[in-house]
C-alpha cells in the first residue's frame, strides 16, 4: 500500500512539474485553456456551427436580446471571460472563435477577412431576430462589415479600438519577429500604468504571432484593402457605439473620432487608462460601459463624447 501511495504520489508530481513548465513554455497556450474554462463554469455551452468558412467554436449563455462579441486578431473566445459573464443576466450572449481561430475552420491556410465574415455570417444566421455585434480590433472591422452587408439583422454595433478604415500606424507589426519588436507593440497599445508583461510571455507572443492566425492574416493583406469602408462609412445605417481605451497609439481616439464623424449614428465613450483590449486590460471599465451602451435607447442622436468613470 505505501508503494502505491508513493507512486501515485510521484505522478501527481510529475504532473505538476509539467503543467509548470508547459506554463513556462506556453504562457498564453495556458491563459487560453484557463479563460474558456472560466466561461464554461460561469455557465456557458460550448457548441458549433456551420459556415461556409467552416464549422465556427462557440461559447453560449444567457437570455435575452442575443449580443455577439467579437475577439481580435490572433485571441480567440475566452478573452471575453472577465467580461462575458456580467451580460448574461440580460441577454443571450455568444462568444465565437473567429474563422481560422482556435478551435474554429478553418485550421490552415491563407486567411482572409472574406473568410472572417464568412464564418461570422454562420454564427448570425442560427439567431433569430435582430443582434448587437460587439467587436473589439479585428472583431470590429468585421463587425462593421457585416453591419454594411446585412443591416436588417443588426441593431446596433460597438466598436472596442477598432474599425474598418485604414489606420494610424503603419509602422507598427502584429507579427513581431523578436522580443524588441514585440515590445515596441505592447508599448504602443497598453496603458503605460499597467503591469510588466515578463519575457517569456513577449516570447510566446513572438511564436504565436509567428505560427499563428496572425502569419495565415498576413499572407492575404494584398487583398485587405478590398474590405475598407474607407469613404463609405456614410453607408452604414445601424447605429454605431464605440468604445475607446483612449491610451491605444495604435488605433488612437483621433482614429476612433474619425470613424465617428463619417458615421451617420454615432457616439463615443472613452476608457481612461486603458489601452487596445480593454476586455483584457480593464474587463471592469469596460463592462461597466457595455452595460451603459447597451441599455440605452438605439434612436438616432447627434455625435458625442463621455468618458467612463474608473479605469481597470
């Protein structure tokens, strides 16, 4: 008997130490595992569908009006974890992995924005009635597309430091080659205030950037321009909410104020000390302005300005 604690003992051990050094390894491997975990235990369903782009990874709860929250480029459900939640006691809210992200189709290949709405369209069309679509960086430029495309499925649109107009900072990457050029990412677009990220996650950052959904992206950005609404945002009739981390460099408030003016129905709050993902930086703040968003009238008003009151 002792020699079979002692071996299951020793399992447990090395099991540990394997999980610890998978966490060295594979940081954000780890932090993604743990983030979908945290949505199914606050009740969500996994579940799939298909699309033309592919069969699409879903995370599902709540009642209510249906919302869609839309990841950025190279993240993947779970990053709405902290934030998800908090909504669902007022609407069905569903998190999908992007086409060609995590556990959606497809796994290999160039891949498109095309392909993004593709997959996005799947998701809608298994909803009935109207949704809101929020979108955060890539999430909003294909949120913004789809609006464009089929506005009679839409109610409103929030846009989270994102859109579908060319940017501000053509000098900056998303596909880091070295921890250098990574860090000159991570400091263009979080809040100066907010904590260190250590190396050896900058480093699985350079590798997922690398080998990830963000090298498939790039290998078609010969025909992203195809997808601007450059000049067209006039056409977009939903009403549109954007909500700003206003210490984004990368996609600034002057690119956010920009998209405002050419919008017909538009308003813009802003999230002090935040920067590109606040579902990430400041999950707080921003639920807190979701939840301000989303409760209040859709009717068309004038361009404005608030800020949200605590940052983080």
């Amino acid at each position: 008997m002792q020699r079979l604690i002692l071996l299951i003992a020793g399992i447990l051990v090395l099991g540990i130490v394997a999980v610890i050094g998978f966490s060295w390894m594979r940081p954000l491997t780890v932090a993604a595992w743990m983030n979908r975990r945290a949505l199914t235990k606050a009740g969500f369903v996994k579940t799939q569908i298909d699309s033309a782009a592919g069969k699409q990874r879903m995370f599902v709860g709540g009642k209510g009006p249906t919302i869609i929250l839309l990841h950025g480029a190279g993240d993947q459900a779970g990053a709405w974890a902290k934030v998800a939640p908090a909504l669902t006691s007022n609407y069905r809210v569903l998190a999908p992995d992007l086409a060609g992200h995590q556990e959606s189709e497809p796994k290999s290949g160039p891949l498109s924005v095309g392909v993004l709405l593709q997959g996005l369209e799947g998701v809608v069309d298994g909803e009935s009635g109207k949704v809101t679509i929020v979108g955060n960086s890539l999430g909003a430029w294909v949120a913004m597309l789809y609006a464009h495309k089929h506005p009679e499925k839409v109610e409103r649109i929030v846009l989270v430091n994102g859109g579908a107009i060319v940017g501000d900072r053509p000098d900056l990457t998303l596909t880091p080659k070295n921890r250098d050029e990574a860090r000159k990412l991570l400091s263009e677009i979080m809040d100066p205030g907010s904590a260190r990220i250590p190396d050896y996650v900058v480093d699985d950052i350079v590798r997922q950037a690398q080998t990830g959904p963000l090298m498939r992206l790039s290998e078609t950005a010969s025909e992203m321009p195809k997808y601007l609404l450059e000049g067209r945002l006039g056409e977009i009739k939903t009403p549109v909410s954007l909500v700003w981390g206003e210490s984004d460099k990368m996609m600034s408030v002057a690119y956010a104020k920009r998209m405002q003016q050419q919008l017909p129905i538009a308003s813009l709050m802003l999230i002090p000390r935040c920067g590109h993902a606040p579902q990430m930086e400041c999950p707080r703040a921003l639920t807190e302005a979701l939840t301000k968003v989303l409760a209040s009238p859709v009717t068309p008003t004038q361009p404005e300005s608030t800020t949200t009151g605590e940052a983080k």
